[in-house]
C-alpha cells in the first residue's frame, strides 16, 4: 500500500492484491458468450420479478433477462415496447416506471406497455458560450424521499480531461416535466481550488437526507461534496480519500440500508498531464474495485478487487440478499479501444459486503475488566456529521405525542454537527454490576446485577468517570448531548434509530401511549436487563426508554447559534441535560433529538443512568 498526503488527506492506492480486501464472489459470469451487445447495461426489476440488463448502446430492443438471479439469461422481448434508443437510466417511482433516452425522460404506469412524456433533460446554463464538446448525463436518476427527480450532469466545454468543465446537479420538481440545472462549480467564477479535470458526477440520497455527489479528477482521486436542500446547493468539495484515475465511476445506496457502495478504477494519484502523456485519456483502465461506507461517506472500507485486469463502464444493483455489477473487461494494459472490451457479470454475498468494515479503523470493540468477574463493553465511534435535533417541528412532535408544544422547540432550530474525532461509548448503559464495583455502592431502586443502575445523580457519574479513568490510565466521561444524539441515530434521521415509529418490541417505555398512528403496547413498570432489544446499527443497546441517561452538557432551552463542530454546550448553567427517554414515559420522550434536564444533584426518581465514553486519543495504541 502507498500513503501519500494530499492536502492534509491519507489517501490509499493500490499496489497489489495485499492492499485490498479479500472478498471472492458467489458467481461469475462472462456475457460475451451471450452474443449479447457490448455496451453500458442498466438494471431493472421487471413486473414479474425478473432480473433485466437494458443495453445502452448497439441495437434498438437490446435487453436480456434471468429468471435466476443472473445465473442464467434470455433475451427480453418486452423491450419492444420502449422508447427507441440508448436507455441511460431506470428508475421507478411508486407504481411508474421512469426511464432515460438519450436527453428525453419518458414515463410509463403500465410496465412499459405505454409510455408518455419524452420533455427535453437537457439544461444548457445560460451563462456559458463556450462550445460544448459534449455532454454526459448521469446514468441514473434519483427519485428522492421528498419525489423530486435528480439527475447528476456535466459539460465539457472545448477540451478534454483539463476543462474548463461544469458539473452539477439536473433537478425536476414535477416529476420530469421540466428541469433545471444546479452547478456545483465551473465558469464563470469557477470554483478557486477545485481539482483538475472534475467530471462524470454520481449522485446519492444517503441517510441523513443530505444528497452525496462523488465525481472523479485528472489529479488521481475521487472528491465529493454534499447538498443539504434536494440538490440545489453544493457544499464545499474535498476529497473522499478513494484514489483514481480519470475514469468513469458508479455510486449507489443500499436499499433499506446506510450503506453507501461506490465502483470505481483503482490507480496511483498522477497529475492529469503526466499520465496523458503516458497513456490515452480514456484507454488503458485500471483495475475495476468497490468500497462500502457506513457513516454517510465519511470513511471508507479497503478496496475490494472486482477484477486484476482492466474494467470499465460500470453498474450495480441489490437484491434482498445479493450485489450485482455489471462491468466491460480487458485483459493487459497497452493502448486499446472501446471495441476490445468484453461484458462481465459479477455477484457478491450482500451480507459479506456489509461486514466490510472502515480501513484503519480502530478495534470494533473493546472489554474492560472492572474486576471481581464484572466487566464493560464499548463499541468504537467513527467520527462524522449528522443533522442534530427534530426533523420534525415542535407542533408535529406534539400532535403526534399528544404533548405541549413549548415541551419540544428545545429541539430546533436543526442543525448540521461535525464531531472530528472517533470514541468508543459504552454498548450498554451501566449495570448495576459495574456501578458497585467502581463506586462500591448501588443507589437503584429496582434490585438486579444486569439491570440498568438507576437513582444516579449527575456528580456521581462523573465520580464514577473519575474513578474508572484513574484505575485505567485512560479517560473516561459522560457523552456530550451531540456525541449522545449522533451515536442514538446511528446514521438515521428519523424521529427514531428504529424508523419513523418505535413499539415495545423494540425499547422499554410505557407502551400505554403512543407516537402518531403506533399501537399501544406493554407497561413493564420497571427497568429491563442491559440488551433486552435489538441494538442500533452501531451496536448500542437500550438507546430508546429504560432509563434516561446522563449527558455532560449544561441545558440550554434552544440551539440557536449553536456549535456547529465538536459542541459542548454552554459553560456555564444550572441544569444538566439527560437523553433517550425512560421505562416509565411514553415514546415521543424517546426519540433520537428529545431533550429534558434538571439539577446535577437531582437524582431525578428511579429513571436516572448514564453510560461512559472512551476517548480514542487517551488509549495506547
């Protein structure tokens, strides 16, 4: 592996297989035994299950089918009924198909039997009058949460691989019938540090909500940049950290999942003049790779190897159970046109795929020994950003659980937090067990070793920091409120890490109320031992109800001009804030971004636990 430094960055490049993640897939298949056209193939899932490849080149009507996951395929007759021409894009919307033909975006209620629509995608900006040498649209279009439709563009304007160049965002409010472009940078004021020869941008919906734009650069790696309003404003760029050629890329979330998985050429970072000089723009390619990220693209696995040889022209798609990529193939790296690829098919266990874990990571997870057989699990953190505080307005929250809406704007405005650094916190809240055998006392009213400790006032935590850090030469603390919320939502952003509803199935509150249309549920009356329920997708237990959990911020009642980077709340303040709702209060006092506190030397009932965070910059590596 080659680390090289770029503009404060490590990036990693591949010299070999070592580098890598060694991860072989469940089944190859070479199509060029189909006699199947060579070309760029999109995927789509027909109305009777079939797995469909849609050619976008060669032949009108190209399309081949599998009745079996892609083991075995036969041309596809339904075709015919499409628009004619080179489909660049499938998309579905609720029960309409949506495809891409050429610069047209056609629409169909039918499965294909009908179509309507064909408006123009093409957007030219105004501002530009320099001549176009072309333009390559996005080979997909993203139908997002909230239905617009988004389609990531560029222009290259009279040259190749340097620029000048424009890329952005195509976004349509009214389901195709009109579009408007979004640039994120290009002339006239262009973009002052931005990489040279940016181009052919994909665009995701992760998570959060943001949208993730990730382009390639002539200078050798992959950069990125987010929008936080639907696509129609671009944050600064920066690098991802993936390294690349200038070849073409594939980005794609996966359904129902955080994880984002981006297919790319892998190589060395070379300036863009030295490695035209050395090789043709567009021929030869790179080994073909893939990554997985699970925090919103803010860290990445190993690269796994797709191919050794050459790969090119990419696409992905999942199933309940798989990953499939469809790529062009060339054996050796001498000079060669688009006439020596060959069509290649490949499928990956999904469930292996998401176990790929973030390269140089720390350890996943760590055991302290507390003594007398009692020990702790902590589970690490990466550091990233997410958007703290209700998505919901303060009236919404109170419709919804049946409360007060003064009770909920501490909540707002939300905002975007960065935390910079990577922490471990604690997988359980802290039992009984542990407290007794840190503090040699137990204050819980409910009586049990593996049950939540409870009954906890603010110091007495922070003492039980104290102690626990001086016998391990490490430091231990209480969260903050937003190393709390970000570590609750795991990288969700609803009113719950559960989804849009939570049930008693799922966390110990009082199931006699409700949170909008939710069923009513179970009262336990009492606490449940630690990791009773599922835990988050960070591996947290408990994050929703059993007991409320101390945070070591002082309360402040709004986030109106807040921290936006590692906050820490207020200096100074009367009240302390506690997080994640309790056994004995309903769900709406459970979600991600609900707030409460009261006075640090108010045990606050039998409700009041806490769990402990490890900074990553005390251990010994």
């Amino acid at each position: 592996m080659v680390l090289i430094l770029l503009a404060g960055l490590t990036v990693m490049a591949l010299e070999g297989a070592s580098s890598a993640e060694l991860l072989q897939p469940v089944f190859r298949l070479n199509m060029d035994e189909l006699s199947v056209w060579r070309s760029q193939w999109k995927f789509h899932r027909s109305a009777d299950g079939e797995l469909v490849l849609i050619g976008s080149g060669g032949p009108e009507g190209s399309a081949i089918a599998s009745k079996d996951e892609g083991r075995t395929w036969h041309q596809w007759p339904a075709i015919h009924t499409w628009p004619k021409g080179g489909v660049t894009a499938v998309a579905r919307k609720g029960k309409e198909l949506l495809i891409q033909v050429g610069t047209s975006i056609w629409r169909s209620e039918d499965e294909g039997q009908t179509w309507t629509g064909g408006e123009k995608l093409l957007m030219w900006p105004q501002h530009v009058d320099k001549k176009l040498l072309w333009y390559t649209p996005g080979d997909r279009i993203l139908v997002t949460k909230a239905g617009r439709l988004l389609v990531s563009v560029d222009f290259l304007l009279g040259g190749e691989g340097t620029g000048p160049e424009i890329i952005g965002s195509l976004v349509s409010e009214d389901n195709g019938g009109s579009w408007r472009i979004y640039e994120l940078f290009g002339p006239p004021a262009g973009y002052p540090d931005r990489p040279e020869g940016f181009g052919e941008p994909k665009i995701v919906e992760l998570a959060d909500g943001r949208i993730w734009m990730v382009f390639r650069t002539c200078l050798g790696h992959l950069w990125q940049a987010f929008s936080t309003d639907g696509g129609r404003t671009w944050g600064k760029p920066s690098s991802t950290g993936l390294v690349s050629p200038a070849g073409p890329l594939h980005a794609q979330r996966v359904p129902g999942n955080n994880a984002v998985v981006v297919v790319w050429e892998n190589g060395k970072p070379t300036p863009s003049m030295v490695w035209r000089s050395e090789n043709n723009f567009w021929f030869p390619r790179r080994p073909l790779v893939f990554a997985v990220s699970h925090d919103n693209c803010q860290t990445w696995s190993r690269p796994v190897i797709i191919t050794s040889n050459v790969g090119y022209m990419r696409n992905i798609y999942f199933s309940d159970t798989e990953m499939f990529i469809n790529y062009l193939e060339k054996a050796g790296t001498k000079q060669w046109g688009p006439s020596d690829y060959r069509p290649k098919l490949v499928i990956y266990d999904l469930k292996k795929v998401l176990a790929l874990k973030p390269a140089g990571s720390k350890r996943k997870q760590l055991t302290v020994d507390l003594g007398s057989g009692v020990s702790m699990k902590l589970v690490y953190i990466p550091a990233g950003e997410f958007m703290m505080g209700s998505g919901e307005s303060a009236e919404q929250v109170a419709r919804k659980g049946d409360g007060k809406v003064e009770w909920f704007k501490d909540e707002h405005p939300q905002h975007r937090v960065r935390l910079s650094k990577d922490f471990y916190m604690g997988v359980h809240e802290v039992t009984q067990a542990q407290y007794r055998a840190v503090m040699g006392k137990n204050p819980s009213g409910f009586s049990g070793d593996n049950l939540p400790v409870e009954m906890v006032i603010w110091n007495d935590a922070e003492e039980f920091c104290r102690k626990l850090s001086s016998k391990e030469g490490k430091t231990y603390r209480l969260p903050t409120e937003a190393e709390w919320e970000y570590s609750c939502r795991a990288g969700t952003a609803t009113p719950f890490n559960t989804g849009a509803t939570i049930s008693t199935d799922q966390a110990n509150y009082n199931g006699n109320y409700t949170y909008g249309s939710d069923r009513k549920g179970v009262y336990r009356e009492k606490t449940t031992p630690v990791g009773s329920f599922r835990p988050n997708a960070w591996g947290l237990y408990d994050m929703h109800g059993n007991v409320w959990e101390w945070c070591s911020d002082f309360y402040i009642d709004s986030y109106t001009n807040a921290e936006t980077t590692d906050p820490q709340g207020p200096s100074s303040g009367t009240a302390r804030v506690f997080r994640g709702g309790v056994w004995g209060y309903g769900p709406r006092i459970c979600r991600s971004a609900s707030r409460n506190s009261t006075f640090n030397c108010r045990y606050y009932g039998d409700w009041g636990g806490f769990r402990v965070v490890l900074s990553v910059s005390s251990m010994d590596d």
